[in-house]
C-alpha cells in the first residue's frame, strides 16, 4: 500500500506548520486516488524519521496517513517493462513531505518518495502529481537497475506518453 504521511505535509522538520502543506497534501491525494481508482484509507505506519538519508541516524516512528493498496491499475508489467515485484514496490512506497528535498525525489531502498518546498510555491495539477509520484515510483518498479537513470528516464517517457497516454511532458517539473 502506498502510504501517503499526511502529518509530515502539516509541519516541517522544525515542528512550524508548512504553509500551503494541507493543500500540496490534497492534490496528492487526489493523484493518488486517480492512479489506484479507490479512495485512501486511514492508518499508521512504522516509517523512518523524515531526516536525510544521508546521515547514519535513522530512527522508526510511527506516523499517520492515507494507505492507497492497489498498485496504479493502468500499469501492465510487461508492456511497462516493470519488475516482478512491482507491485510489492507500491505497497512498500511511503509518499511524505522533507524540507530539506529540493523537488521530489525516491529513496529507493526504503521506496520514500519525498516532496519538497517546491511544490509548495509551484502550482502543479492533480494529473501533474501523477506523472510526478509514477515518475518516482517507476525508479524502483523498473526491472532495470537503478543505476541506469538516463535509461530510466527514456523509458518513463515511453510509459506515461505512449503507454499510458498522458500528454506531454513525462516530467512537468523539468519543463519551464
């Protein structure tokens, strides 16, 4: 299930409440609901601190959130050259809020995707923030190595554009 950490978007790591974070929440939400066709539903995970992975200190916390089970239905593991356990990949995925990520980005061995202040200050559709989430999401669901970031990115465009039939661009984060 993914599992979208509603109360990381509500207050920064300095315990501030992020403005305009209930509403970058909400489009997520949104987003979410779109790619899986169900509405989230309430519960707590055990999740890693929201703190930079690349420190030494990771610490469990238990937050509460919105859990989205069913993996994004228009996905197909073949056409979409998607791993075994692609599915598995979703239900591990937390989706949270980190003031220190410039943009968005996942931390594939823990499948965090993370959404920074950017996003705060940038209006982005509800379809944008699904091109965003599978665009994160498809690092880690991909069945090639993650080491392979350019290859990665031609074959997301392959899947939102010609697949999934999103309109351009892949990625509205790179285009200004």
């Amino acid at each position: 299930m993914a599992f979208l950490c509603t109360e990381t978007f509500l207050s920064g790591s300095d315990g501030k409440a992020v403005d305009g974070g209930k509403n970058l929440q909400n489009r997520l939400i949104g987003a979410l609901r779109n790619l899986t066709g169900q509405h989230g539903q309430n519960a707590t995970r055990s999740v890693h601190s929201c703190i930079d992975e690349g420190g030494d200190a990771h610490t469990e916390v238990d937050r509460v959130g919105t859990d989205f089970p069913r993996a994004p239905r228009k996905l197909n593991a073949e056409r979409d050259f998607l791993s075994d356990e692609w599915q598995q990949v979703w239900q591990d995925c937390t989706i949270e809020f980190a003031d220190y990520e410039p943009g968005a980005s996942i931390y594939v061995p823990e499948r965090r995707i993370r959404f920074g202040p950017f996003f705060l200050t940038h209006s982005y559709t509800i379809t944008d923030f699904e091109k965003i989430i599978l665009h994160e999401y498809l690092h880690a669901a991909f069945r090639f190595d993650n080491q392979l970031k350019s290859f990665h990115h031609g074959m997301m465009e392959q899947v939102l554009i010609y697949n999934l039939r999103y309109r351009p661009p892949a990625n509205p984060v790179s285009v200004d």
